[in-house]
C-alpha cells in the first residue's frame, strides 16, 4: 500500500492548476477561480487519504481536480434561477417557479422596467401616489370590489387582514377549514402571529349555521371562511355556505372574511374543470374582505390580493405591516399587465400560460407526444419509447382532486436507471425536470411552453447517448 506522503505528492500544485484554468475561466473572478482550485485541491486530498491504495496516475488527478474545479466555477458564475423545461405535468409546480408569466408580462417587464419606471408618482402633478393604484382599478373593474391592494402574498395577505380587523379580539372558522398551506405553515399559526383570537367551531366534516351563532360573543370581530384549494372532505361532511355566512356576520356587525385561497377570476367550469368561487362570486355574496394568490389561477407573480369594502382597505393600508409585506415594482408590472388580459375571457385564456396549459386540448397533446416519441427513437436506442395515457394536475394545492387527463411519453432506459436518467436531465442546461412511474421515465407535453420540444428531445438523447 502506498503511503500518504506518496498519494498526496501527485497533487499538483495551486499555482500551475491556475495557470491551466485562468485563460478558459476568464469571464469568471479571479477570487472565484482560486477558491474553487483550492477547494478541489482539498476535495482530492481528503479523497486520497480516505482510500490511498486506489491507483490513479498523476495525468488522471491533474484532470480530476480540474474537471471538479470547472464545476465549482460554473456553480458561482451561473445563474442559479434559470430556465428550465417542466415535462412533469404539473402547471403550477411550486419547484419550478409556478406560474409562467404571460408573455405581455415578459415583455412589459423587459421594455419599460429596463431603466427608470412609473411607480408611485401622479404625472400631472409630479406628487408622490399610491404604488398600487393601478392594480386596484383593475381588480374592482374585474370583480366589482369598492377598493383592492396587493401584498407578497396569501399568506401574508390573511396575516394583515387578521391583524388589522380583529387583533386582540375573536375570529371564528369551522374546524374543517383549519388548512395547512405550503411550507408547513398552519391557519391557527397564522392567526396568533396576528393578534387575533382563533374560536374553533363544529366539527372536521360539519360544521351548521348554529354553531357560528353559538360561538359569538361581546369580542367576536369577524367570521374566516376559508376555502380549502388544497384538499376536499368527501362523503357525510357540509359547511355553511358564504350567503348564510353573510346573514350570520352582518346581523351581529361581524367582518365577513373569505380566503379564497387560488383565487379564480374566471368560472373554469365551463372549461371542464370543477366548480371553484371566484373572487367576483365571493363579492357579490357579501364578503368584506377576500384574499387570494396573485399567481395560481391568475397566473402572474407571486403576490397576495386583497379587495373588498374600502374602509376595510384603507384600514390595511395604514396598518403597520402594510410596509412590511408591501410589494415591488417587478410584481406589480408582472400583475397589471396579467390583469389586463383578464378584461376579455377569450384572451386570458389564451394568452395567460396557466389558462392555456389548463385546457389545452387532448388531442394536441397526443400529437405531441408521438411526435417527441418518434423523434427520439430516431436520435437514440439507448432506450424504448412508447405514449401512454395518464394525468396532468394544476398544482400548488389548486385543483386537488381533478386528474386533467393527458398522453404521456414513456422512457425506458436500457443501460440506466430511471432514476439515473432523471438526475442527468435535471443537471443539463437546460435542466429537464420529468415523472418516474413504474421503472419508467415520463414525460408531459402538457407543460411544454413554445421552443422547448426539441431541447427536450437533444437533452434526452443526450442523456441517454452517454451509455451507448
């Protein structure tokens, strides 16, 4: 067996990897490139000494430690938040990024953010504005709210709505609707971060209009309904519906408070999707105030809505965590210009991503999956490739129980695991990110966007093409 000294003497020195490094790197720091040559340097050390009889001549560890230094490198000078194609099916898929922006988003964003940009100044008097007027025009003329703003998000839009209409004093939810949402963060949590007092009523599955009126006292302040986007109670289970909610709250001077949670502006039921309330719906009902996800079923950057009766607004507005959880320019550009193709259905469900992704049709989706399936048996036989019936979901505790039916392209690799498989197109660039399901790799075209169909074919036959 050699000995240590012997190992670690192959080892080159820091100096001459550089020299071998900096001219390919050299769009990277120097401070980068030193950091990550000594770490590699370290990295092989502690390698060696952990196994020093393996034999690897010193040509080989020279190429090791630099083939280790490269990936070091391109770790800091890449960007980590980038493009990657989603094959898994999943429209909102909370790891990639979930909604896609619209491409009147992107575009808004690209040419009149680039620089300077209208915030919160009044052009006709120069004089400082409320950043998020504009939002709010958009959502009272979509909803017919009196008032609207926006925070950073759902959560955050419940915590300032608790806060503002109820600290120190009572807030009554059925016990069926006490949801834990992304995160592990819980209702209950949520409410006494707030200052408010959470009054449990009925039963998980039951909850009657007389277990609201029992539970109201001198300190009652409002009445939660919380809509549960994220799961479904089936079978011998009700709740109080939000027009009996409205007569109970507003006959005791109550705030009617509905978290809508995905926040649907559009009936998708006539789309073939469950019914869901919208949050013009939920207005109409009576509530005071509704919360909702600016992304999701809207399909524009994360964010929190919050509409309903201005003196409820206003008082949000004023309240303390209103400049805490208020949001920048970026989210409201991405929102406005969202929101404007929400002024006539047909074109939201076109030109928003979630929307067109939702319904695409299934027949298209079959063409392309034979098509994808097709094209890779002509690139490579490192596996077999067949289409197969399956399901898409919307995602991110939207739409639990609704399986959108799909056609899936199914790999099997011949020389690799599936798992293997997986891994190699998750770290290409760009990464491709799919489903494993009985030995078998799967792919969705339901959430391939326009350009991506054949990357993902090169990136499969690449992958697969390293065994062959």
């Amino acid at each position: 067996m050699a000995s240590a000294k012997d190992v670690l003497r192959n080892i080159p020195a820091v100096d001459q990897l550089l020299g071998d490094l900096e001219a390919e790197e050299a769009a990277a720091p120097r401070s980068v490139v030193v950091d990550a040559v000594r770490a590699a340097v370290e990295g092989a050390r502690e390698s060696l000494l952990a196994e020093p009889e393996e034999e690897i001549t010193e040509a080989a560890l020279r190429e090791a430690i630099l083939a280790d230094a490269r990936t070091r490198i391109r770790s800091w000078v890449q960007p980590h938040y980038r493009k990657v194609i989603n094959a898994t099916g999943i429209i909102l898929h909370t790891a990639l990024g979930r909604a896609v922006l619209p491409e009147k988003a992107r575009r808004q964003l690209a040419e009149e953010l680039a620089g300077y940009s209208l915030l919160q100044a009044d052009p006709a008097t120069g004089k400082r504005s409320r950043r998020e007027a504009r939002i709010e025009a958009l959502l009272a003329k979509l909803t017919g709210a009196e008032a609207a703003t926006v925070v950073n998000n759902n959560a955050a839009a419940t915590m300032i709505v608790l806060n503002a209409v109820a600290c120190g004093k009572e807030v009554i939810v059925s016990r069926g609707q006490l949801v834990e949402i992304g995160g592990s963060f819980r209702l209950p949590e949520v409410m006494a971060a707030s200052g408010a007092r959470l009054v449990e009523v009925g039963t998980t599955n039951k909850t009657h209009p007389r277990d609201y009126e029992n539970a109201i006292t001198g300190n009652t302040a409002a009445i939660l309904r919380v809509h549960p986007s994220n799961y479904k109670i089936y079978g011998f289970a009700s709740e109080v519906p939000l027009a009996t909610l409205e007569k109970i709250a507003h006959s005791h001077g109550l705030v009617l408070i509905d978290d809508l949670g995905a926040g649907q502006l559009i009936d998708l039921a006539k789309y073939g999707m469950p019914k869901e309330p919208t949050l013009p719906e939920s207005i109409r009902t009576g509530a005071d105030l509704v919360t909702a996800s600016a992304d999701k079923l809207i399909g524009a950057a994360q964010g929190g809505i919050l509409i309903g009766r201005k003196e409820w607004i206003d008082a949000i507005r004023s309240n303390p965590l209103a400049r805490i959880v208020r949001v920048g320019k970026l989210t409201l550009a991405a929102l406005e210009a969202t929101l404007t193709l929400f002024l006539d259905e047909e074109t939201a469900m076109r030109e928003v991503p979630t929307m067109r992704m939702l319904v695409r049709s299934a027949d298209r989706i079959a063409e392309q999956a034979d098509r994808i399936a097709k094209a890779l048996r002509k690139q490579t036989n490192g596996a077999a490739f067949s289409t197969t019936d399956g399901f898409s979901q919307l995602g991110s505790g939207s739409l639990p129980t609704h399986d959108i039916p799909t056609r899936l392209v199914a790999v099997s690799p011949a020389k690799i695991t599936p798992d293997e498989l997986a891994t190699r197109l998750r770290l290409r660039v760009p990464g491709v990110f799919t489903r494993i399901r009985n030995d078998r790799v799967l792919i969705d075209p339901r959430t391939l966007l326009d350009g991506d169909e054949q990357p993902l074919v090169d990136a499969v036959a690449g992958a697969l093409g390293a065994e062959e």
